[in-house]
C-alpha cells in the first residue's frame, strides 16, 4: 500500500504547497524550504484562505480547491495560525517577487490598550464641562474653606491618609463629591465609589464584604464612597452597621439632607459629620471663570495660553453665579450651554448669552425636606418679630416653589392666636377667613390673599399671654396629680349623684349682682396662677 501523501498547505508569503506540519519551518527560513509543489494561489482564493484547504500533490494539473467532495478540509494547527499572523503578510500573487522572499512588516493589528484609549477619548468628549473641570487637588478646590483650608480639619486628615468614617451633608452641587474623589486620589487605601441612586443595598453589603476578604488577604483597608446615602432607607443601612462599627471599611456618604432625620442613628454615632456651606456668589464666580478658561484651553493644539477674562464676561459671569442657588453644578451647566451657542471660543460670552441659556426652573425648596421647615420657621419669626417685609419674602419662596396654600394658611391661623392672640382679635377671625378664601379660590390667585393676611398679622400688635398660660398648664399637667374636679361645680345629672355632694354650695353667677367668692380650681392649685397680669 502506498503511503497517504502529506497533507499541504499554501504558504501565504510565496505561495507554493508545503507540508502543513512543516509550515512554521518553511517561514522560519524565509521560504528557502524545497516546496512540495510550486503552485499558486487559486484565481479569487486569498493565499490565507488556502491554509486551510488540503489538496493532493499532482505532476499534471495544479490543485484545485474541493468542490462537491465529502473529503472536509483540513485545519492547521491554531498556534501556526497565529504565528502566520503574527510574522507574515499577505503578498500579491501578482507580485513575483514578493512570491520569491519572505517580507517582514511591523503592522500589528490593532491592540487592546489602543481601543481602550480611544474608547476614553470618546468617552472624555462627551462628558459634560462640570466633569471636565472638575479639580483633581486640594489645591484647586474652591470654598469650603473652614473644613479643606490651609488649617481645616479634613484638610489635615487627607494629607495624613487618616480618613474616619464620615458624611458630608450639603446641598448641591457644593463639592461633595468632588472631596470624595480627592480623597481617592491622595488615599492608600483601596477606593471604592457607589451611589445609591443606581446601587441597591445588596450591592453595597457586596462591597462591604469584598472590602472585607480584601482586609485580611492584602492588609489594605478600602474607603468606600456612597452617593445619596440619605436614598437607603434606615432599616437599610442597619446592613451597614456591622462592617463600619468593627473598622473593616472606612464609610463616607454624601446627603443634601439633614443626617439626623435620614441617617440610621447608630451609624451616625460612628461617623464625623461635615456640614459643607452653600458656596457664595464670589466662589461660583470663581469657580466659573476657571471653568471658562479650561473651556478655551480644550481641544486645542498647541494648547493655547490662558486668555484674560474681559470686564463683560465678569459681569456675565457674576450675573450667573448670582442666580444658581450657591449650585456649582447647576451654574456650570447654564455656563456650558451658553459657551456651546457660541459661534467659536474666541467670541466674548455675554450677559444676553447668559440669560438665554438660564432658565431657573426650580426654587431651593423641599416640601419634605429640612428647608421645607426653615423657611415656614423663617415666615413664623419674621411675623413675631413685626417684619413684614421678611414674611412676605419667605412666604413668595414658599408660595413660588409650590407649596400648598392651605399649609401656608393653616400655619397663619396658628400664628394669630400664638402671636398676636389678645392683642388684636381680629386677626384670629381674619387668618380664618384667608383660609377659608384660599379654599375656594386656589392656587396660584390666592397668593395677594396670603400676602394680605402675613402683612396684617406682622404689623398688628403681639401678645402671647394666652400662648405662655396654655404652657404653664401643660407643664403642671405633666408633672403634678391629677387632682379631682371640687364638688360644688361638679355636674349631678342623677339622684344619686346629688346624694354624693355632687353640685351642692355652686354659686349660680348670673343671680348675683357682684363678684361671688367661689372657686374653680383644685384645692392644691387655689393659688396657681397661669395668665400674666
């Protein structure tokens, strides 16, 4: 029996068959090995493509590719696939003398950091200009100078890498955030970033448990930063307790609001709380005036140098950061949307390309929040205090964010009696009667009623002599006996009653023509006085 002829491959670099266990060699000595068969590629059929058919040696006709053959071609090896891959090109089978030498290139195909980079450029393009300027350093951070200044406590615990468990409480867009991503990059410890908008509870206990087994595997502790904390419920965060209170993690949330109402209590007893102030007007103007030279710089090559701000775009500047709530956030996107509408970088922004662009939509205003609360608190105090003109703004900050009227109403008829109670009585009547108008007429008419009724009741005369009696009682109420009705002003119903004493020595005022000695209150109590004189 005749041995079985080998099985051939056609060298992708001069085209002839050789030997498919003898290929890597024949590339390996720049196709100097004798060939099989001196045969070309097939009209149409790259050389590539050949590898992977077999065909059988012929002295008469040249090999043919299979057609309507149950013979299944042959695979070459993976590792000699890519090793032609990685050495060889393809040549023309034109090209004579490509098919008589072995041509090394230094063409690689695309490798994975370049299509991660490129995905990142594309990524960094989109981004919006709150991200791109957003600073790296304590350096560049703006405000907030009582807690990152040259001698503010978190300052001096991120420059020792000595982070406790925090929450920053603040309101938006004053860098809470941006401090945590500050920490992340000064830090040793391993950091981890979450946010509970787009994390449930499950995935933040997942990370407290790897943060865990990384502990005890490497000795590195992990930082990890939840956004929106105040979003898990407290039952929620008992899940996080555990982990914080043993130190296996480091915590730091970020709420815009009040930790004591949002914040499971145990967990915030192992945390440092640090209140970020709303930014002023002269910060976000700063922090706005960088942020429109970085815009300048971007994209361009060379970069270009800094380009001073003129006058205008100060006072447009200036008019922005006045109207963004002490919001950096908010500024920087108005401020971004104004730049974008410009023909090119190097046209001056203007007040008018400002206000285009900003259109206040919403009031610092949360009808269930902490400032939902203060301002009512602040409406309440300024009435007390005779200041219409201050009860009038706080009830146009309620009013224009929202708030329901009747709230506001209700709140007023409280104040008549509270503040100005025997004082004037009709503003009790008149609180009433705002009420019962902003009933039927709605909103948003009804606010010259409100405005009408705050006035009345801020510049009438005050009085709190009911409000402090009715306070003495409930103090005596709270801590005293509950001593027994007298029984000469005890009602006697039935017989028996009368029998007992009930009712017998009352004085029936009306029969007298003058004062009666009788008295009303307990016997312990015959002396207690509750109203002032």
């Amino acid at each position: 029996m005749s041995p079985e002829p080998p099985h051939q491959v056609t060298c992708p670099i001069c085209g002839n068959l050789v030997d498919a266990s003898k290929i890597n060699t024949h590339l390996d000595a720049n196709c100097a090995m004798e060939p099989l068969v001196d045969n070309m590629p097939l009209a149409g059929q790259s050389p590539l493509a050949s590898v992977f058919t077999r065909s059988v040696k012929s002295d008469k006709e040249p090999t043919a590719p299979l057609k309507n053959s149950h013979e299944s071609p042959t695979l070459i090896k993976s590792t000699e696939v890519a090793s032609i891959f990685k050495k060889t090109t393809i040549a023309s089978p034109d090209d004579e003398a490509a098919r008589k030498r072995r041509t090394s290139v230094d063409q690689p195909l695309p490798s994975t950091p370049t299509v991660k980079r490129a995905r990142k450029e594309a990524l960094a393009a989109t981004m919006p200009l709150a991200a791109k300027v957003r600073p790296q350093t304590l350096d560049g951070f703006v405000g907030q100078e009582e807690l990152v200044g040259k001698n503010g406590l978190l300052r001096r615990l991120i420059k020792a890498d000595k982070i406790p468990s925090m929450v920053l409480w603040g309101g938006p867009g004053c860098g809470k955030t941006t401090l945590a991503r500050i920490i992340s990059k000064t830090t040793r410890s391993r950091f981890v970033e979450l946010s509970a908008t787009s994390h449930g509870a499950a995935d933040v206990k997942k990370a407290f448990d790897e943060a865990r087994g990384h502990l005890s595997l490497t000795g590195q502790p992990t930082i990890i930063f939840i956004d929106e904390i105040h979003r898990f419920t407290k039952v929620q965060q008992d899940l996080f307790l555990p982990y914080v209170e043993q130190g296996q993690i480091t915590l730091i949330g970020a709420t815009t609001e009040n930790p004591s109402f949002k914040v499971n209590g145990a967990l915030l007893s192992r945390c440092r709380v640090f209140v970020l102030k709303q930014l002023t007007m002269e910060e976000i103007t700063s922090i706005l005036g960088n942020a429109l030279t970085r815009w300048r710089q971007l994209d361009s090559e060379p970069p270009s140098e800094d380009t001073p701000i003129s006058d205008s775009e100060k006072e447009a500047l200036a008019f922005l950061a006045n109207f963004s709530d002490g919001d950096a956030r908010s500024a920087l996107n108005t401020l971004e949307i104004a730049l974008n509408a410009l023909d090119t970088k190097e046209d001056a922004l203007s007040k008018d390309a400002v206000k285009n662009a900003f259109q206040k939509s919403h009031l610092l205003y949360d009808r269930n929040g902490e400032e939902h609360y203060n301002i009512i608190s602040a409406m309440h105090k300024s009435i007390r205090g005779s200041d219409a003109d201050a009860a009038l703004y706080w009830l146009g900050r309620m009013f224009e964010a929202g708030e329901d009227p009747l709230y506001i109403a209700r709140r007023l008829v409280r104040c008549a009696s509270e503040d100005i109670g025997l004082a004037d009585n009709h503003a009790l009547p008149l609180a009433v009667a705002a009420y019962t108008a902003c009933e039927k007429i709605g909103y948003p008419e009804c606010n010259v009623i409100l405005a009408q009724a705050v006035v009345y009741l801020a510049e009438a005369k005050k009085s709190v002599r009911v409000y402090k009696a009715y306070g003495r009682v409930r103090e005596l109420i709270a801590n005293a006996p509950a001593y027994p009705v007298p029984l000469h002003i005890r009602n006697a119903p039935t017989k028996l009653m009368s029998n007992l004493g009930y009712g017998q020595g009352y004085k029936y005022n009306p029969d007298f023509d003058g004062p009666i000695d009788q008295t009303y209150l307990p016997e312990p109590l015959l002396d207690k006085k509750f109203l002032d004189p």
